[in-house]
C-alpha cells in the first residue's frame, strides 16, 4: 500500500529548515487539515506532482496505485473525497467508485465526493464515469487550479448536505462527514484525530484494536514508542472528554490497544 501523509505547513518549510522532508512531513501529519483526499493514480509523476501542490494547500493525502490500495484507504482512513485515475494496473477506477456508490454507509461513505482524473476524453468515457456515479470528471492534461477549485467545490457542497449518515453507539453519535460527534444532543468537541480514532473504535464497540491496527488507521504510521505515546495521549483525551459527557467510553486494554466499550451498547 502507497500511502503518504501530509503536512499543514507550505511544502518549502521542509527544506528551508534543512531537515529530513519525510520526518518532518509525519511530523505535521499530527497535525489538523483541511480535509483529507485519497489520490488514485498510478503514474508517478503525476500522483508526485499533485500529492505535493495538495499537502502545500494543507491537504492531508493518501496516495494509492492500484485499486486494491485505494479500496483499503477507503475502507480504513474515512477520505472526505477522492480524485481517481481510471486505467490503473489491476483494474479499472470506475469499479471503486461503483464500490463507494454500492456502500451501506458503515466503512465507506457511499456519498463520498469522487473526482474522475483520466486521460479517457471521449463523451462516452465521460458519460460512463456519470452513470458510475461520479460527482466530477477531469481530463488530463488538467490544470492544477482547476482541479483544486473543483476539489474545493466538492467539498463545500458536501459540508452542506444536510442528511448525512450518523453511526450510533448507545447515546454516541458520529457524523462521518462534518466530523461532528454527540453524545446524546451535547456535540463533542474532538479533534480530527480524536474523531478519526472514536470513529474507527465505534465501527465494532466491543472489539479490542491493537495499538498496531489504530496507529496504521488513524495516522497511517507504524507501531514505534513514540508514536504509541501520540496514540495514549489522544484515546486518554477522548476518555475525559467522554467521561465528562456522562459516559465511560475508550477502555485500554492493557499490552494490547484500545476498545469502545466494555459490554454491549445499551
Ligand atoms: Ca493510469
């Protein structure tokens, strides 16, 4: 799996601090941004060139070069949107937006904005990319402005949609697309982080996630003594802020990660 995150400071401030890029990019990915694209695309040059005009916009990406791998960031990293390659090595692009489309609305957002980015020009192409269900068709070459104000479009609308699905969890309620979360009509204030870590422990209340599984979903990092610390210090501020709403939520399983919940939702 091909997969980047991404910083909140101007691409530029890495090299003028005459660091590392790479650690200072995961560094930032601790961060908060303005959203979070999953780019699909498998020429190298291209995903490169959009990854870094994105992470300077203060996108978060995750990139992907195959079907597969965007299909697992789909299903673990909960994007706000994606720009999708059609032709990609093992398969075709349209059959991951039929994927997100078909969704049921628990891992994958079926109204999760998708922005077709292909060489495929023809009206055609274009018109199949539609009935797949995509919400906005690019043709290469593109302009970067462009895509960028279109992407920003996307978003804007969806932040508008009034009716979004909420997963419940006994009197916890989470807005997958807002980002909003309540415990019964009280909204929580969570970071992304925060949000991204009670959503991914709210998919199976009961079941335990190893510190491993929930660093790979939420920040996409490996399993190391100071990102386990990150990892504690967040599920330990979810706790209080959940406690504080009535409810004891986020049980540490000691040695092993976290849970939702020690019994079943009530
Ligand atoms: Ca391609």
């Amino acid at each position: 799996m091909l997969q980047r995150h991404a910083a909140i400071s101007p691409a530029g401030a890495a090299a003028q601090a005459g660091a590392n890029p790479g650690l200072l990019r995961t560094l930032w990915s601790m961060g908060e941004t303005e959203a979070t694209l999953l780019l699909v695309e498998d020429h190298r040059a291209t995903r490169r060139f959009l990854a870094d005009n994105l992470i300077a916009d203060n996108f978060e990406v995750l990139e992907a070069d195959t079907v597969r791998a965007a299909r697992e960031l789909m299903r673990t990293r909960y994007p706000d949107a994606a720009i999708v390659d059609l032709g990609l090595p093992d398969g075709d692009g349209l059959e991951l937006i039929a994927l997100a489309r078909r969704s049921d609305g628990g891992a994958v957002d079926p109204d999760l904005p998708l922005l077709v980015l292909t060489g495929r020009t023809g009206e055609l192409e274009l018109l199949r990319g539609f009935r797949r269900g995509c919400d906005d068709y690019v043709a290469k070459p593109f302009s970067y402005p462009e895509l960028h104000a279109r992407i920003a479009a996307l978003l804007r609308r969806t932040r508008r949609r009034p009716t979004a699905r909420r997963l419940r969890v006994g009197a916890l309620a989470l807005d997958p697309l807002s980002r909003q979360a309540w415990l019964g009509e009280q909204p929580l204030s969570l970071s992304n982080k925060e949000f991204a870590l009670l959503r991914m422990l709210a998919r199976e209340p009961t079941r335990v996630f190893t510190r491993e599984e929930l660093l790979r979903a939420v920040w996409g990092i490996r399993s190391t003594e100071v990102a386990t610390r990150t990892l504690d210090s967040h599920a330990a501020r979810l706790r209080r802020k959940l406690l504080a709403g009535g409810v004891r939520l986020v049980v540490n399983v000691w040695g092993v990660g976290y849970r939702l919940m020690d019994g079943e939702p009530s």
